[in-house]
DNA sequence: AACACGTGGCG
DNA sequence: TCGCCAAGTGT
C-alpha cells in the first residue's frame, strides 16, 4: 500500500510523481538534519516516550506540549507505570494542557498494550490505531518514526506544505481532498528510503512548524520553493483553501470565591460529566445574561467583584467575573471546602484557575 | 459530515 | 483586543 499511487478504489491519482519530486524531499530531508529542533522525542527510539509525545502534541505546539512531557515521562516512565497510575496524579499532570480525553485514553490504552499485547506496545499502523486516542495521525506518526514503517502521515503542517506545493485549491476540509493530500505526501515520501519515512515525514511537519507557516511563510529559504506551484503563482498565503468559521457565541459566567477560614468552596466534576471530569472547580455560572442573583440556588449571595478574565472554547467565548461570595445556607450538594494550600495538588478546571488569578491580580 | 473538545501564542 | 490555529480523535 505505501508505494501504491492509486487510490483503492482506482481511481487515477491526482497529482503525478517524478524525479523531480525526489530532487525536492531531498532537498527537504538535508534541510531538516540541518535546522531540526532539538526536541526530547527526537533523541528516543522508546515507542512509549514517542507515543506520549505524538499524543501530546495533537494540536498542542511544541512549547506549550515540552515542560509536559518531561514532567509525564518523569511520573509515568513505561505502560506499566501508566496502567498503574492514579486518575487524580494522571489529571493533575495532565492539568493546563487542554484536551484531557487524552490523558484518560491513554490509560485505557495502555491498559489495552498491558492485556492484549502482553506489554509490548502494537507496532503496526493496524493495531496502533486500534489504540484509544490514535488516529490516522498517530498511528502514520509511530509507525514510522519507531518502527520506521513506510506510512505518510497528514497534520496540519503536512495539509499546509502540501497544499501549496500543488497548488491544491479545493476545500482542505472535504475528505476526498484531504486524501489527495495524504496520497501526494505517501507517493513523495515513497521517493526516499522505505525505512527513513519517519525522518520524511518529520521533515515535512517541522517545514511546515517553522518555514511554511500560515502567515507570511519564509518562501525564500524555502527548501521546497523551487517546486512550490502556490510560490510560483504567488498564492501561498491563499492555501490551504478553508471555508469561513462561524461567529462566536459571546456569553457571561459568575464564578464565587466562598471562604472559610483559609478554605474555599469548591465540587469536584463527576466522573461522567462530558467536559473535564474530575477535575475540581469554584461555583460558577454561564449564560448569556446574568444577574447578582445567578448563583443563588446553590445558596450563594454575590459580595464583590474581585476580578475579570476571558476564557473561550470552539465557539464560545466567556467574559468572567470573580465575586467574593458568601454561602447562606449549607453545604450545597456536590461541594467541599478545599484548603488553599491543597489548590496545586489537584487538578483545577482552567476557568477556575483564571478566576483565581484575577482575583489575586485586584487583591495585590 | 459536522461538532465538541482546551489552551496559549501571535499579528 | 480578537480571530486564527496548532504534530487530531471520537461521535
């Protein structure tokens, strides 16, 4: 499948390959061991450290996924030690990253390498992307970089690159595009040596991380300009071709600083809850209007404003306010009161740790 | 297929 | 400030 330039259902591919294209991802493979980062991942060949990296690094960028996964090989070394981890250790280093799924479809993957694959971890695209939380993506990325097996794998870098090195006009978005992508990225990378894809396909994404960049792309050290087709039209700032986004939906949200003592009133998020669960946070509600009245059935009488902050997630974007509050009646079902000095030793919802921020931001 | 899921950096 | 968007996946 990995040399095959036809799609599967025969259709004729779409754009052609030739010894030009293997010119160019030599270009870009000499460009890459010259300029490549020097990143932990890079200098491992442990499949586990390189799985946790790809994992991490779904739309996360580089810097904000390193301190993380230095932090996660250090708690977490191997499967074993992963199976064997606590949610709450597992959330709490997974705090502040985002997309916690992944943090929890880990676990339950490496639960899966435990039992099923005896502990050694699944070296084929097949059972890779069998695994909870890896896609097409990830399993291209392991594949090829740890087991060093011929598959192309399609980011957002690879999508951008590509894109406008065919000039690529069509909605990136639809699938049938995507895959002419992913076809073009396969045929170039099968130009080079089978067993070197990996380093194919990194090169391709650190091109598109720091010189093929949406904005103002650095055409003119570009190892690929000379066969840009977009360069060459003077259109690579027009591809990739998206549709436009929607309009966000602007929303206002209360969150309460209740005190007692030197704790605060705080729930921790049922293990069901769809968005973060586990993870503990203030009172607080969301909604397009709201009043000094808002959180009232929780038996919580709005003081003070402390402070502001804005938080948005997809197409929803939240102007917050902090109140000191006061609890009038008792403990509101679902809630505890957390002494301060406990606050880093347990994962926090975003919204909360803003909210605490800004109210140290006036209290200072 | 279209959405939801988090967060931070950049122009 | 604000919109874009980043080494995507699951539903």
């Amino acid at each position: 499948m990995s040399s095959n330039t036809q799609t599967a259902s025969g259709l004729p591919q779409r754009y052609a390959a030739g010894s030009r294209d293997r010119q160019l991802v030599a270009a870009l493979v000499r460009w890459y061991r010259r300029h490549r980062r020097d990143l932990p991942w890079r200098e491992t060949s442990d499949p586990y450290a390189i799985w946790v990296s790809e994992i991490m690094l779904q739309q996360t960028r580089v810097t904000a996924a390193l301190p993380y996964y230095v932090r996660f090989l250090a708690e977490f070394p191997d499967v074993d030690s992963l199976v064997r981890a606590k949610e709450a250790k597992l959330l709490e280093v997974w705090s502040g990253l985002g997309y916690y799924r992944r943090a929890r479809q880990m676990q339950q993957a490496a639960r899966v390498i435990a039992e099923q694959h005896d502990g050694a971890f699944p070296n084929t695209f097949e059972a890779l992307l069998a695994l909870p939380g890896v896609g097409p993506y990830t399993a291209a990325a392991i594949a090829s970089i740890a087991f060093r097996r011929p598959h192309a794998v399609l980011d957002g870098n690879v999508i951008r690159v590509i894109s406008r090195l065919v000039d690529e006009d069509g909605d990136v978005t639809r699938s049938e595009v995507k895959e002419a992508l992913r076809l073009k990225a396969q045929s170039l990378g099968d130009t080079g040596a089978p067993r070197r894809f990996g380093e194919f396909n990194q090169a391709v994404m650190e091109l598109g991380a720091t010189l093929c960049v949406p904005r103002n792309p650095h055409c003119l050290v570009c190892p690929l300009a000379s066969g840009c087709v977009a360069y060459k039209r003077g259109v690579q700032e027009s591809r990739p071709v998206k549709p436009p986004k929607g309009r966000t939906l602007e929303l206002e949200m209360v969150v309460a600083v209740v005190r007692r003592g030197s704790s605060l009133l705080m729930r921790q998020r049922p293990a069901d809850e769809a968005l973060m669960p586990g993870f503990w946070e203030l009172p607080e509600e969301a909604a397009e209007r709201l009043d000094e009245n808002c959180l009232q059935d929780l038996g919580i009488q709005l003081v003070e404003e402390l402070g502001r902050f804005r938080h948005g997630i997809t197409f929803r974007s939240y102007r917050g306010r902090v109140y000191r509050a006061r609890l009038a009646g008792s403990l509101p079902r679902g809630y505890d009161w957390i002494a301060a000095g406990h606050l880093d030793k347990i994962p926090l919802t975003t919204v909360t740790r803003k909210a605490l921020k800004a109210k140290l931001r006036v209290q200072d």
